[in-house]
C-alpha cells in the first residue's frame, strides 16, 4: 500500500525535474509567449503536486488515527471479550470503517497516479510539439538566409545592370551630341536628330537628299552622308539602320520601280551605299524600305506630305554587355528550382 505512494512521491519530482531540464533545453528560437505560457503551466502543476502532497499526508494522519482507533478497540476487545455482542458490533463497524479508508486511500492513490501520468503525457507531448517547432523554425531560418543570399546577389546584377544602362545613355546622349555637332550647318526643317527609344534618329527631308521619284542622293545631301559616315567611323560600336519613308501618293512605274516600297527600298539602299563608300563598315548598316506605312503625318495637306517623304537613320549602340548581364540573369533564373 505506502510502497506505491513512495513511488509517487519519487517519481512526481523526477518528472518535474525532467520538465524542467526540457524547458532548460529548449532552443532560444521558442518565442517568449511560449515559454512564459510553460512556465505558467509548471508552476499550476506544481501547485498540484503541493495539494496532493498535502491530501497524502492527510491521509495518512487519518489512517494512523484509524490504526491508534483500531489498536485502542482491539485492547478494548480482549477487555471486554465477555460483552461478545458489544465487542461484536464495534468490531464490525471498525472493520467497515478500515475497508471505507482502506479503500478511499487507494482510490485517492491511484487517482493521483493516474493524475500525474495524464500530466507526464501532456509535457511529454509539448516537449515533441516544441521540438517540430524548433525544427520549422530552424527550416524558415535557413530558407531566410538563402533568401537573403538570392537577394544580395540579384542586387549586384541590379546595379551591375544599372550602371551598364547608365553607361549606354551615357553613350547615346554622346552620340546624338557628336552627329548634331557634325550637321549643324543643315537647315533644322531639312535634316532632325533627336533621341526615340534609346536610339538616335537622323531624320532627313526629301528636300535634302532627292528629287521627286529619285533613288539618287543630291549632292547637298551626299555632304550630310558624308559627314554623318566621319562621325560613325569613330564611333565603331554602333549600328545603322537606314529607313526609307514615303507619302500614300501612289507612284507611277517608271522600270524598276513599281510603288512606293521600291522607291523607299531603293533609296535607302542608295544612301547605304554612299555611307560604306564614306568608310562605314557594311556589316554594320542595314537598308530598308517602309513605303507609306509609317507616317509622322496625316497626309491631308501638300506640308504633312512632305513630312513624310523622308529618310530615318536610326543609329544604335551595340549593348553586349547588357545583353551578357540580361542573359547572365536569366540563366541564375532559370536554374532555380
């Protein structure tokens, strides 16, 4: 009967203590509400465990009690052993008392021992549930760091990517100052260079460059090819497009020409040439023909059609390295899971 209370007594403060060790143990990543939620929990249950200390050792006050009671009535027996219905009676309602306490002792002990069981359970199951958030924890730490290592790293392409783009403004900004500078002697209503899209425009008029249903670049306008092909002779990285543009009058087939894409194709053609006769690398000039379709104007009246009857060289500076960065990015990119 005491020899499972004495096992009690042992192993309520070692489950305590072991509760105690856990919490002690816990990693530091457990937030504080957790932890003050613990402790108050430990502390209720140490509250319990002084109770039921308490009861126990009522109980067993009580029981000594009950044993000086049934000493007393056991000496009281062989005293009065002649009074044997008395002595009887007494005896019987001494036993029952005996078995009532006898048997609300060990009701009260193994509802203690069930008590503190259901307790060790419910830590032994917090102590698993810290434990799976510690490890969640410890996962969204390091997906933390490897976030912030991704970050860092498309921060370096960022600016290495700014800085590229920078420099390429930089570059076009240089290079619309460098063909201005070279064709400031044109009349502005003649020939325009302005920037469009990160691109340098060189807008010559019909007026310059042709007569009307002309292929052939006018003398006055060999000299602005000219000087625009010196400016691109020091300017080895960048690209020319050559566009010719037409007005939506229908043209009248003269030989080769047929419509307004032949007269714009075969202009911008002719004025390729003359640019790689001037010392412009062939591999860099592309010629094409619009015709009508890209008009700057509406073609109502005589002066928006002349608007429109017009040859765009539209110069680019090459961006490999932009390229290499953009591509550099989209690889990191696409290599991730």
């Amino acid at each position: 009967m005491f020899s499972a209370k004495s096992t009690a007594r042992r192993t309520y403060p070692l489950g305590l203590a072991l509760l105690a060790a856990t919490a002690l143990t816990l990693p530091s990543c457990v937030t504080a509400k957790r932890y003050d939620d613990l402790q108050a929990r430990q502390r209720n249950e140490q509250e319990a465990r002084l109770t039921a200390e308490q009861q126990t050792r009522q109980l067993k006050a009580d029981l000594q009690k009950t044993n000086d009671a049934l000493t007393e009535l056991r000496t009281d027996q062989k005293r009065l052993v002649a009074d044997s219905t008395q002595n009887g009676n007494a005896l019987r309602r001494t036993r029952t008392l005996y078995s009532q306490l006898t048997e609300s002792y060990d009701k009260l002990l193994k509802n203690s021992d069930r008590a503190l069981a259901d307790r060790n359970n419910d830590y032994g199951k917090l102590a698993k549930d810290l434990a799976t958030r510690e490890a969640e924890l410890g996962t969204l730490d390091q997906n933390l760091r490897k976030s912030k290592a991704d970050l860092a790293a498309r921060e370096a392409k960022l600016t290495e990517l700014t800085q590229a783009l920078a420099e390429k403004d930089k570059a076009v900004n240089d290079l619309k100052a460098r063909v201005s500078n070279a064709l400031l002697s044109f009349n502005s209503k003649d020939l325009q260079v302005k920037l469009k899209d990160g691109k340098v425009y060189v807008s010559l008029s019909e007026q310059l460059l042709f007569k009307s249903g002309s292929t052939k670049v006018d003398p006055k306008g060999q000299e602005a090819l000219k000087k625009l092909a010196t400016v691109l002779q020091e300017q080895k990285d960048v690209n020319v497009v050559v566009e010719g543009h037409t007005d939506n009058v229908p043209m009248r087939g003269t030989g080769a020409i047929t419509d307004n894409w032949d007269l714009s194709a075969l202009r911008a053609t002719d004025i390729a040439r003359l640019l790689t006769s001037s010392g412009v690398e062939p591999s860099r000039i592309t010629a094409s023909g619009r015709s009508q379709y890209v008009p700057v104007a509406g073609n109502s009246t005589p002066q928006d059609k002349a608007l429109n009857r017009r040859t765009e060289i539209i110069l680019t500076p090459k961006l490999d390295e932009l390229f290499q960065i953009l591509d550099s990015n989209s690889s990191g990119t696409a290599a991730k899971p």
